[in-house]
C-alpha cells in the first residue's frame, strides 16, 4: 500500500484526540465531544465547500467519536463521497467509516456499491484491494447479491495482481460464510481450484481457505483439489528452508499452508488413485522423520511451528485410519510428548492418543502408555491436562487392564476436581459394567463409586446397578450382604440408602439365615437412615417396608407400628402419607396370598442401551470419542444381562409384573388406579428421537405429517377456541389440551435443542366405544418446510372409559409462525365426530436458557438495534401482576431468567437461543412493569425479524 505523507498527518484530529484524553471527568469527556460534533455538523451543512483533506479529517474525528461509544446520525454521506476521491487517504478513510458505521439496510447501500463497482472495475490493484476488504467487512447480503458474480471472475483472471487475488479469495470466503446460497462458483470451480498450482504462496494460502469451507459443503465438486493438494505438500515438506527463504519460518518451510492443506485433505477419503497415495504416505512420513530431527533453532516460534504440521499430520492420518504403520508412528511420537515438559504438547498428545485408542491398528500401540497416563493423571498440576489423561484411560480401556484402570480412576476420583467428578462417575460406571465378568467385582465397584463421589452419581447409575442385579441371579445374595455391610457405616450417602433400600426390599431373605443380618435387623438398619434422608428416598424406604411385611412376617407388627405413626400418618408431605395409610391399609386386611401375589420380586429389565451410555454422550470434549466404539463392544458379550436405564428406583418396588404401563405423568408405582392406555412411552430421561425418516413410516413406525395438499378436504376447519387453547401452552408443557362431554385431550411435552416429543392422551369419556378413530397431524401453508412432525400411528378402538396414548416427534427445521393441525375423526354411536385443533407446538419451546451477565446482556442488546430487529408491545395486564407468577411464566417461556441485571429491580430480562436446524436465533426479553397503571411495555430482540414478532405477540397474551 501507498505510504502515508507527512501532509496527511491530520493536525486537528491528533489535537482533538489529546483533549479527549486530558479530560478529567466523563463529563468533560462529553462536553467536549458535543462540541466538536456540533463544529463538525456545522462545518457540513456550511455554504462553503469542503476539500478532501477537511472531509477526511472530520470523518476521522467522526469515527474516533464512535469508537468511544457515541453514537453517530451524520457524516454519512460525507464518507461516501470520500470513495470517488483519487487520494488512498481519503478513499481509505471513507471505507474505514463505512465498513465500521453503515448497516446493510442503509439508504446510502446503493451510492456505497456503485462507489465499490468503479474501484472493482479500475485495474488501480490499491483501489481494488480497498473494495474488496470494505465488501468483506461488511459481509452483507445485500453486497453478497450484488458482487458475488463478479469476485470469482477477479480471482480467476490472469491479469489480476497476486495481492488483489489473495483480497478476492478472503472476500469471496466471507461472503460464502454468510450468504452460501448466493456464492455459486458454477463454472469458475475448475480455475478456482488450479489457483492451488499458482506461484504466487500468499495465493495459494488464501485460496486454500475458500476451497476447504466449499469442500465441506460441496465435496463431490471440489474432489480434484486432493490431487494439486498433495502435489504442493510434497514441494513444501521435500524442500530445504532456503528453497521458500521468504515464506520460511525459523527454519519451518510455509507451516500454515502446509497445516491448511493438511486440513484440507482431512475433508477426503484417501486418495483412490495409487500414485497420489503413495506421494502422500510419503510425505507423511517425511513429517514424522522431521519431528525425529534435532531442533535447528532453540526457539519456541521453531518448536511450534513443527509440531502444528505434525500434529495435523497426526490428524490426517488418524482421519483416514488405512495405514497401520503410519499409525503406530503417529503413537509413538505422541509416546513421546506425554512426559514433555511443554503443557500444551502433553495437552494435544493425550487429546489425539484418545482418538487413536478406537483404532483397531494403534489401540495395542497406545495401552503400552498406560503407566505414563496414570502417572500424568495422578501428577498433572493443570487440571484440563489431567481431565484428558482420565479421557485417554476410558479411551484405552479393555478386557485386559479394564481392572487397573477402573482401580485407578477410583483412587483418583477421591481427589479430582469438582468439575470432572460427574463425568469420571460416568465412566467408571461404563467400564465397570462393559468389562465385568466377576459380577461381584461390578457391584463391588458401583457401591464404592457412591461411597467415594456419592453426591456426582447420577440416577442412571444407581439405577443400572439395581436392574443388573435383578436380572442376574447369581449375584443377588452377594449384592444383598455387599450392601447390608455399606449400610453399617456411620455416615452413608444417601444414594446408597436408595440401593440398599431397594436391593433388601428384594433380596433380604437371601442373607436372613445369619443372625447378624435378620430380618429385625436389616429394618433397623434402614429405618436409623429414614430420618436423614429426602421425601423421595423415604417414599422408597417405606416401599421397601411392605416388602418386609412379605418376605419376613415376623416384623409386620414392628413395621405396622412405624407406619402408623403420626409421623407417617399424618406427614405433610401427600405422598408419604399417602404410602403410609395405603400400605398400612394393604398389610392389614389383605390375605397372605394378595399379599405376595402384590409384593411379588420384580421381573428381569428387558434388554436396552445403558442410560449410563446415554448420557456420556451429551458429555462435550474428546472424552465422548470412545462412546461410539462402546455402544458397538456392547455387543461383543461385555454388556452385563441388564436393562435399559428407563426403569429404575422407586418403580420397580411395587408394580405389579403384569400391569399396564400409564402415561408418563401417571404414578408409576401402580398405587393410584388410573386409565390404561395402548403402549408404553420412553422415560422422560431417554433420549429424544434425532433422526426422522423422509419416507411416509419410518422403522419405528411413525407418520410422516401430512403435507397442505394431502390433507382430507372433509377434515373440520380448527375450532374457534383453537388460538386460546394454544396460548394456554405458550408457558407450560403439561395438561387438558381440550375437552367436551365426549372426549377429554391430555398432553405431556418435553423439548431439546431442536427436537420434542409430545404425548397426546385421548381418554373416552363416556361408556360406549369410539371405532375408526383416526388421527392426522398436518402442517399447513408455509409450516411444512419449517416443521418436521411424525407421529405414530393411533389405536382405531377406544373402549368406554379407557384412554389411548400417541407420541408424536417433532424436528424444527426453521422459524415458524404458525402451528400444526391435529384432526380427529371417530364415531360414537354411529355418528361421525369430526373435530381440529392447533397443536401447541410455538417457537419458543426450542429455547435454550443463556445465561448472562449484565455487561454482555446489554452489549448484545445494543448490537441487536436494527429496527426490524425488534418488537415491543405496550397492554393493560389481564391478571394479578404477581411477581413470582411473573417469573414462572417467563421460565415457562424457555428463556433464562436473568437476576441483577436490569438497573430497575423491578423489571425482568431473559436470554436465549432458539434451535433449529437450519440455524440458532438468539432472543433477548426485557419486561417492564408499571404496578400503578397495570401496564406492561415489553420489548423482544432477535437476530431475526419474524421471531421477535412471533415471540412478542405469543407473551404479550401471558401477561
């Protein structure tokens, strides 16, 4: 670029920048800003023209105004006719401003591009360049529609500098990034990918930028870059550092576009061509007898830069997992870095050894480390780097040493970090479960696992211990007395109360023959823990009390005793008391044989995937690699004969083996009679379906919604109250969804991220049968290609009475406005009943909570301050303006409640990000209430125009 003379120095505005910086106070500051603004506004309006020196120096005090955080309404057009000046200076200046100062909605947008046209279109490669970096700040659509056929062309053709096609190529990526509907490369691909053999390197680098994010996206068209990229590999690793002297550094020949083509390659398969393999295996090589070479600088900038390549070298030939001497390698190299005295080398040894641990050429190679691992998980001062040596052990773990590990990751559980002592929980579970052939040595392991980190074990732990040894016979005594002995401790979690609960309540007459563990005895021993423990393990406790009753009927008395007492008779709490009087009722008049027939042990867990499993996979980092590679060693004979992780705690008590499943927010104990319905539902801890068929049924049976045109032309129109009965569900999830003197609609939701599942309940109210009952969920007009609805198919006969249940999966693909149809068709007594309904299905239920502090809240909120950006609405309350209702309602909503951020206690803010498929919108809320006139202002902001409204007109109805 030009230099700048001595004559652009800008007097004025190095004077006004002193000011600024000698003011005392904000006020000052202020005062003297507003002065110069209005000299400024004043020096623009005036009769006399100004010169391009004087329009650059003010539109530079302009600029420096905004940058302290004033906002600035004028000098706008000032900039833009500093674009057609000749001067770099001035035309630099006038880019500067508006790249920094003029959204892409603004009226100048037309002069702006005209303005960038002339400068495209000049040959002047210091004018171009400006242009191009003033498109690609912006980054607009609106400049993406207007130049994205024109930019290619310049990066393609031969007579364009080599510093203007290194600014299109950056140009072209930005606009792709934002707008990649737009940035068609059609029949430019062939040159843009050749771009790669070009001589100039700062060109090549540039464009292997942009061939990389389209080769993700489009990798079929770009498929011939893995040929030139190899080629210019080989160039650059064969090559001494004196062939590339100006692109060498510290001895390391072009180490980011030799890690940007490596990166590259990892978009491919390995190449198919025999040639272009062998070329690449050898450079590959090539980098790893490299790494083998004593440093030929002592520093850090040589160091680093050899272990980049290496390290992506590593990824490469990890990601194409074909080459088992290459692998071994790769391991041993990475051996070597685990005891380097460089933290973030020991770091990103121990992240890629995890990934190379699930490769069936380099897991031998990488359990030769074992010792090393252990020693950096027991040694490491950085907790991140500990955290991914316990990562690499679960990784590494099989039949062999599962025993050392899991003994290992124990000890080390006793001291590890708060922050990981879930996850480490998690895993020690898996391996325990998957490797255990001594089923003894897995209870032993789970019930230390809740004696060590009892507070970090999940449900689904305790749970999975309790189906594994309902459905093992052979380890049901040594879990009975394992327990019974964990019990006799003096402080005892109270997880394990709930599996010694559970465990005696079941097997307690396996260990009553010895003395010290009758009958008298254990329920001593539970009953001293009963008045430590929560309402939900005392509810199971006094299951576990009628159980008693019918193993051992020499402690009904005793236990009758207990339960009638006021402490349980008459507890505060509905359902203990309920429990009480119920199973005091049920041990008092029932004959022995109810009684056991009631009582009787629970069957074995029909055989499903680990709730343990399930949730390590939500678990983010590297830690989460070898989940895959369980989930399929399950099915070598590891897996324990137990259930699926649904099932668990309190449930498994009392119900009958026979009985019908109720609806999920039905009592699952059985103990309250309620409607049967057709099938049982997954848990609301199973995880929500991901994947939804494009066919009509999909494998697990569920409809495909219907399109517009495929609805039945005879199905009733929604019902007037169809919008009122919507907004009932805007804040809440559960309950009557409608009802008449026919047929009563419940419904259960839950929802993550961009997936919900929804359980209609369709209960006949009256004592005649419905026959072909039919439902059909439709999503009309603009909702289909928003809204991915598939549900299962309904039973067509509903007795009197009775209640069936339909689960329903819903993806969000996009923004919405509108919701689904649900139509109902059946006949009672002969008449057809035709009825439709809005499903409450609305976009805030794919809300993720964001918290915030207030600094980042309001800095967002001013970013988001585009007009069509936002939404407010000012209405009378309709109910009590309660402050905790208020808050309800909001959480309801899906947003995070914010505390301590609005200056006005009284108001209420919230943040999140709305899910979909196709891209995360994020929402901040602000709601101010007036008491005194009963009125609400409240204002919504989105990164999209169409939520804000949507959203604004949804709460405002809450209120």
């Amino acid at each position: 670029m030009p230099a700048v003379s001595k004559g652009d120095g800008m007097r004025g505005l190095a004077v006004f920048i002193s000011d600024i910086r000698n003011c005392k106070s904000k006020e000052a500051e202020i005062k003297r800003i507003n002065k110069e603004l209005a000299n400024i506004r004043s020096k623009f309006k005036g009769d006399k023209a100004l010169d391009g020196y004087s329009k650059k120096k003010y539109v530079c005090k302009l600029l420096f105004i905004f940058l302290l955080g004033h906002d600035i309404d004028f000098g706008h057009m000032e900039a833009v006719n500093l674009l057609s000046s000749n001067k770099y200076t001035e035309k630099q200046i006038g880019y500067l401003f508006i790249s920094v100062l003029v959204n892409s909605n603004s009226e100048l947008i037309r002069l702006i591009n005209n303005a960038i046209k002339n400068d495209l279109s000049s040959r002047n490669p210091t004018f171009m360049c400006l242009a191009l970096h003033c498109i690609a700040n912006v980054g607009s659509r609106e400049m993406a529609e207007a130049f994205a056929g024109e930019i290619p062309r310049i990066l393609v053709a031969g007579d364009t500098m080599d510093s203007v096609k290194q600014s299109a190529a950056l140009c072209l990526l930005r606009l792709y990034k934002t707008s990649p509907d737009l940035v068609l490369m059609g029949e430019w691909t062939s040159r843009v990918v050749h771009l790669l053999n070009d001589q100039h390197m700062g060109v090549v680098t540039a464009a292997i930028s942009l061939i990389t994010c389209l080769s993700q996206k489009n990798p079929d068209e770009f498929k011939t870059c893995v040929s030139l990229a190899v080629s210019r590999l080989s160039r650059i690793v064969s090559s001494a550092s004196t062939d590339l002297q100006d692109y060498t550094y510290y001895f390391v020949p072009a180490p980011w576009l030799s890690c940007k083509l490596l990166r590259l390659l990892q978009c491919y398969p390995p190449p198919e061509d025999g040639a272009v393999k062998g070329r690449l295996v050898e450079c590959l090589e090539t980098i790893l007898n490299k790494a083998q070479e004593p440093p030929k600088s002592k520093k850090v900038q040589h160091s680093n830069a050899k272990n980049a390549i290496l390290f992506e070298a590593i990824s490469l030939i990890i990601h194409y997992d074909s080459e088992p001497n290459l692998l071994v390698r790769a391991c041993n190299q990475l051996g070597q870095f685990l005891q380097h005295r460089e933290t973030n080398l020991r770091y990103l040894a121990l992240e890629s050894m995890c990934t190379l641990a699930s490769s069936e050429f380099s897991h031998e190679a990488v359990k030769t480390h074992i010792e090393t691992v252990i020693n950096a998980l027991k040694t490491e001062r950085d907790v991140s780097v500990r955290q991914r040596a316990a990562d690499l052990l679960y990784a590494m773990c099989d039949r062999s040493n599962a025993k050392q590990i899991v003994a290992e990751m124990l000890s080390y559980l006793e001291t590890a970090d708060y922050s990981i002592r879930e996850e480490m929980v998690l895993k020690v579970a898996i391996l325990a479960e998957k490797y255990a052939v001594d089923y003894s040595w897995y209870v032993d392991t789970i019930l230390n696992l809740i004696r060590i980190a009892g507070d970090y074990v999940s449900e689904e732990v305790w749970y999975r211990v309790i189906q594994i040894v309902i459905n093992r016979d052979d380890v049901q005594g040594y879990a009975a007395k394992t327990v019974f002995e964990a019990l006799q401790a003096p402080a005892c979690h109270e997880n394990m109360v709930k599996v010694g609960g559970y465990i005696l309540g079941e097997f307690g007459n396996l260990i009553a023959g010895d003395p010290r563990s009758s009958p008298l005895v254990q329920f001593n021993l539970l009953h001293s823990k009963f008045h430590l423990c929560s309402v939900p393990t005392r509810a199971l406790l006094l299951s576990a009390y009628i159980k008693f009753i019918n193993l051992f009927p020499e402690t009904k008395s005793t236990i009758q005793e207990v339960l009638r007492s006021d402490s349980q008779i008459r507890n505060s709490d509905v359902e203990l008391q309920q429990r009480a009087v119920e199973y005091l009722k049920l041990s008092s008049i029932a004959s022995t044989d109810v009684l056991a027939t009631v009582l009787e042990e629970m069957p074995p867990f029909p055989e499903r995937e680990s709730s343990i499993l399930a949730k390590l996979k939500k678990k983010k980092g590297p830690g989460a690699v070898s989940v895959n590679e369980l989930e399929e060693g399950k099915r070598e004979g590891g897996e324990l004969n137990g259930g699926g992780g649904e099932r668990g705690g309190d449930n498994s008590t009392i119900a009958a083996s026979n009985a019908s499943t109720p609806s999920p927010s039905a009592d699952l104990l059985g103990l309250r009679t309620g409607p049967q319905v057709s099938a049982a539902p997954p848990s609301a801890g199973s995880l929500l379906v991901d994947v939804f068929s494009e066919a009509g049924v999909n494998d697990d049976g569920f409809l495909s919604s219907a399109p517009p045109s495929a609805v039945s032309e005879d199905a009733a129109p929604p019902l007037p109250e169809s919008n009122e009965l919507l907004n009932k569900f805007v804040c809440k999830n559960n309950g009557v969804l409608f009802e008449n003197q026919l047929l009563q609609i419940g419904i259960k939701s839950e929802y993550r991220q961009n997936l919900g599942r929804m359980y209609l309940f369709y209960g006949n109210k009256t004592s005649v049968q419905f026959v072909t009952f039919t439902t059909t969920v439709s999503c009309p007009g603009e909702l289909h290609p928003q809204l991915n609805v598939q549900a299962k198919p309904v039973e067509p006969l509903i007795e009197g009475g009775a209640q069936v249940q339909q689960v329903i999966n819903i993806e969000c693909l996009g923004d919405f406005c509108e919701a689904p149809l649900l139509n109902i068709k059946f006949r009672y007594g002969g008449a057809l009943q035709n009825l439709s309904l809005k499903l409450p299905v609305t976009i805030n239920k794919f809300f993720q909570p964001t918290e915030m502090a207030s600094h980042d809240f309001f800095q967002r909120w001013k970013q988001l301050s585009q007009p069509q950006q936002e939404a407010q609405k000012i209405f009378k309350a309709s109910h009590a303006m309660d402050t905790e209702v208020i808050k309800a309602k909001l959480l309801g909503l899906g947003m995070a409640l914010l505390e301590n951020v609005d200056p006005n206690p009284e108001n209420f803010v919230c943040a999140g990000v709305i899910q979909t498929k196709a891209q995360q919108v994020g929402s901040l809320l602000r709601l101010e209430p007036n008491a005194q006139a009963q009125m609400y202002r409240l204002t919504l902001r989105s990164s999209k125009d169409t939520v804000s409204k949507r959203l604004c007109e949804l709460l405002a109805e809450q209120f």
